[in-house]
C-alpha cells in the first residue's frame, strides 16, 4: 500500500469515527436534536414550525463567533484524537473484561440466553453511566481535574459544538472511566452466568449508547428543552443540563448526569426549575 492510499484509508476511518454512527455529529443525530428542538418551541412557545425555525436560525446566527471557538475545539477533537480515544477505551474495557474472566467463579448458575442479553445489556448501561457521572463530578470537585474541565464551562452560547469543547486530557479521563465500567461490570456478569452472552447491539453500538447519541445534541442545544415529568424521573432533560452551566451560584454542583437522572436524585446533586428561553447566563471566566 502506497503512502497516499495509507492517508486515504486514515482519512476515511477519522471521518467514520467523527461522523457516523459511533459520533453524536452523525447528521442523523444532529438532524433528529435540531426537529426536536423546533417541536419543543412548536409547543413551549406556541408558534408555528416556521417561526421556531426561524427563531433557532437567527439566535445561531446571533452567536457566530462562539459556534465558530466551539467548532474549532470540536474539529481538533474530532480529527485529531478521534482515533486514539477510541483506542484507549476499547484497550481498557478488555483489560478489564479478560482480567475478571480469569477468575475462577463458585457461584454460577444457569439463566436463559435470552435473560443473560438483558441483564448484560442493562447492566452495562447503567455502569457506564455511573462512572461518567462520577468522573463528571470528579472533573468539577477535584481542583486539578477542574483545571481541565473549566474549559468546557467557557462557552457562552451552547450549541451541538460545545460537546467537544474540551481540554485535549478530558476525553482520555471520561473514555477510560466508561471503558473501564463496561469491562468490569460485563466480566463480573460473565463470572455469574455461564453463557457470555454479549449486549444487544443496535446499529453497532448498545441500547444505551444509541439513546445517548440521540439526545447528547439536545443537551448543549441552544434551547432548554424540558421534557415531561414522567421522563425527567429517568433521563437528563437537556434544560437540566444548561442548568448544569449556569453562571448561577445555585446551580454550582448540580446535575452531573449524563443520561439517566436518578444518579444525581440519589446523591444528592440534581436541581429541577423552569427554564425560559435566553434566561440562563453561561460561561466562567478563563
């Protein structure tokens, strides 16, 4: 393989990895947030589809120069460290799995394949959410780790974008922590029950994974989105998120969950308030 075919199998694997179905900039992704963002104001607001688009178009536009600082952050992200992030988490996840599988288990018992997929599939859903949440919580409360996490709290207008507005340190910590999670929690089912069964895949990527692709964009949308009661019970609204970076003294230490809310219910740290459009101020000082 020549060198120019080597650069175009790497230029197509970084852009596999930075726009498809593995990244939250997948236009399916960003599509889907952007409709759900205009139906959201369809009916917070009143207004037609027409009017909510319009209303989104002209406050992006409003806020040009940050999209643009955001967007930069987010292309570096994308381009550059892409590929060893992904490298990193999968090296870690089978450190961990193919460690705990060369223990020997007491305690198996037999389950259907069926019930094993399941609770392999929910079970690690929930342990990498939990370990984002804690490694979120980390980022903010650990004074060295918030040196590097203050850079995502810069940005004052949220967009899609300010999801890789991060210090190049950050992805490695919140990957290697979910990395991490999956293995362990996946290995220690795999002691207990005797099949291995895998997590359910869709599209590639677990149940978790795809529910959190479809909402990440919503939470730095440019909108406090609110879902329902009923559902905020389980998932992260997005309007819980800009809550999460507000300027106000309130809101400090609040909402670090990533996609499920009971963690921060259970420990103490979520916040829950109407939020009206261009309410919220954002952006600590660099």
């Amino acid at each position: 393989m020549t060198g120019l075919e080597e650069a175009g199998v790497w230029l197509g694997e970084t852009l596999l990895q930075s726009f498809g179905l593995m990244s939250p900039f997948c236009p399916l992704y960003l599509s889907t947030a952007a409709l759900m963002g205009i139906l959201w104001l369809c009916r917070s607001q009143g207004w037609s589809l027409g009017q909510s688009w319009h209303y989104l178009w002209n406050l992006c536009w409003q806020h040009r120069r940050f999209m643009r600082e955001d967007g930069l952050w987010a292309l570096f992200q994308l381009l550059i460290l892409r590929l060893p992030i992904a490298a990193l988490h999968l090296a870690l996840f089978q450190w961990a799995y193919e460690s705990l599988l060369t223990w020997e288990s007491s305690q198996g018992f037999y389950a259907a394949e069926i019930l094993e997929g399941f609770l392999a599939t929910l079970i690690t859903m929930l342990a990498i959410d939990f370990a984002a949440y804690v490694m979120h919580r980390a980022l903010h409360q650990v004074s060295g780790l918030w040196w590097i996490h203050r850079l995502h709290h810069q940005a004052r207008f949220l967009t899609p974008l300010s999801t890789l507005r991060q210090h190049p340190l950050e992805p490695f910590l919140l990957n290697g922590a979910r990395g991490l999670a999956a293995g362990v929690s996946l290995g220690v089912l795999h002691l207990i029950l005797p099949n291995g069964t895998p997590v359910w895949m869709m599209a590639g990527m677990g149940p978790g994974f795809f529910l959190y692709m479809f909402t990440v964009n919503l939470h730095h949308a440019p909108l406090p989105v609110r879902y329902p009661l009923w559902l905020r019970a389980v998932l992260i609204s997005p309007h819980i998120h800009h809550l999460h970076h507000s300027k106000a003294p309130e809101h400090h230490g609040k909402n670090f969950g990533v996609i499920f809310s009971f963690w921060d219910r259970w420990l103490g740290t979520y916040w829950d308030q109407e939020v009206g459009l261009d309410e919220l101020e954002f952006g600590v000082e660099a």
